[in-house]
C-alpha cells in the first residue's frame, strides 16, 4: 500500500515537472523574442538619434548661411496697403460725404 502511495506521489510529481518545465521553455521563447525586439528598436533609436543629428547639423549650417547675408532698410518695403475705394460705402454715405465738401 505504501508503495503505491509513494509512486502516485511520484508520477504526480513528475507530471509537475513536465508542466513546469514547458512554461520554462515557453518564458525562454518568450524572452528571446522580447531580446530581438528590444534590438531591433535599438537600432531603430540609433537610427533616429543619427537622423536627428544629420537634420540639427544641415538646420545649423543653414541658420548660419542666412545670417551671413546683410540685410538693410532698402530691403523691407514695409507693410503693404490696398489701393482706396469706396466701393464697400452705400449710396447715401457717398451723397453725405459730398454734402460735406461743398460746406
């Protein structure tokens, strides 16, 4: 009897093991995957960081072209005004406008 008992606790035992030694072998599998990941968006970073660079380094040079250019006052035409019309005025705004300078 006690050896029957000790062999059901066994095999139990041994069932655990087996289940227990897939979820290890699927949190491996599960690691490994996280790994490639992680490298693939760390180039994806260094990628990034590297095109960021490029886009400070061209915005530099830029910024210092243009301000090597000599701007005066002749170049600024100042703000721009459309022409005067009364086209907007109604009829009897016109005729009061007349009134006013024959007074």
């Amino acid at each position: 009897q006690r050896e029957k008992t000790l062999d059901k606790q066994l095999h139990g035992l041994l069932e655990q093991l087996a289940v227990k030694q897939t979820q290890a072998e699927g949190l491996l599998g599960e690691i490994h995957v996280k790994e490639m990941e992680l490298e693939r968006l760390n180039g994806q970073w260094r990628q990034l960081q590297s095109n960021n660079s490029d886009v400070n380094n061209a915005r530099n040079r830029f910024v210092r072209g243009s301000s090597d250019k000599v701007h005066s006052l002749s170049d600024y035409d100042g703000p721009q005004r459309l022409p005067y019309h009364s086209a907007g005025r109604t009829e009897s705004q016109q005729r009061l406008m007349l009134l006013r300078t024959y007074d």
